[in-house]
C-alpha cells in the first residue's frame, strides 16, 4: 500500500527529490528539442514566439505532481525548483534563469492548494485548476521581463497570453489530474 505522506520526512525528501530530476531530465530531453523544432516551424509565420506560450504547461507539471505525492506546503514549490535546476544542469537552453522561472512557477501552483492542508490532501480538480491557472502567471510574467516579451506586437502578446493559460490549465490542470487519477485507481494511496 502507498501512503501519500502529508508530513516533511526523509521518504518525502527523496519523493519528491525524484519527482524534480524526473521532471527536470523531461523538460530538457523531452520538451526542449520538440519546442525548439515547433518554434523554427513557426519562424515564417510572426507566430514563433507563442511557442513558447504553447508549451508553459508542459514546463510546469513537476509542481502538482510533487504535491500529489507528498500533499504539503511547499512541496510543489520545491519539486519544481528541483525540476529547474535539473533542467539547467542538463544544459537547458535557458541557463540560471530556468531556476529564477521554476522558482516563480512553483509558488504560484501552489497558489491553488495554499492554506489549507487539506486541500493538498484532496488534490480536487478545483484545486489543481486553480493552481495551473496561476502557474500560467507565474510563467508568462517573468518571461514577459526577462526575454524582452514586451517588445512583442500587442496582438502576438495577446495571444501568447491567452495560449499559456490554455496550455497550463492543459497540461498542468487537466493532464496531470488525469495522471494522479490513475495513480489513485492503480495504488489507492492513503494520505497520512
């Protein structure tokens, strides 16, 4: 029987420490390159930069996954810190900025769950929802200072805006919901 432990403690640690370096080597490995070829893609059309947009939500799924796993305060913030500096490690494109994004990304998909405790342990479609929702903020807004989105034309932002909000409630929200909901099907975890 899995236990989805609501308490810091070493088994939590190393959860959710593997839930950061699982997510950081898909970032890199698995979503880097198929973005950098969309992007390329796009270049033609004006649109290229929402590719970056059109894959926030796949950059922040490390967060409700930890908070799946180990149902705390914090621990979404710290399994997609982890995830970040994997990511960077690795040779993420990005460089030290990936931490700066992970940092901002975790605590603002915490934002759906934060205060009550027990809305880590319920992990409802309400609460993930509401994170990813923020999660797309906590993407769009520091890539909107620290890569210059701003000098994008109003219509490119525009849409980019929108398009991570989707994508974050799609992959982020929904996805990761569905994930978590075959994990409870398959390992009827209890939270303790």
């Amino acid at each position: 029987m899995f236990t989805r432990s609501s308490k810091w403690n070493v088994k939590s640690v190393i959860l959710v420490a593997l839930i950061g370096i699982l997510m950081g080597i898909f970032y890199t490995y698995g979503t880097n390159d198929l973005y950098n070829l969309v992007k390329m893609l796009l270049l033609p059309t004006g649109y290229a930069p929402a590719t970056d947009a059109f894959f926030a939500g796949l950059w922040l799924m490390a967060a409700p996954l930890a908070m799946y796993f180990v149902p705390t305060k914090g621990s979404g913030l710290v399994g997609e810190l982890l995830a970040s500096i994997v990511e960077m490690a690795c040779g993420g494109q990005w460089g030290i900025t990936t931490v700066v994004s992970g940092l901002m990304q975790g605590l603002t998909n915490e934002i759906g769950f934060f205060p009550k405790k027990s809305r880590y342990q319920r992990f409802s479609w309400r609460s993930v929802l509401t994170g990813s929702f923020f999660a797309s903020f906590g993407f769009f807004i520091p890539c909107y200072l620290m890569y210059g989105w701003y000098k994008f034309a109003v219509k490119v932002q525009i849409v980019m805006f929108f398009v991570s909000i989707l994508s974050s409630v799609l992959f982020d929200g929904v996805l990761v919901k569905l994930i978590t909901n075959l994990f409870d099907r398959a390992l009827k975890p209890k939270v303790a």
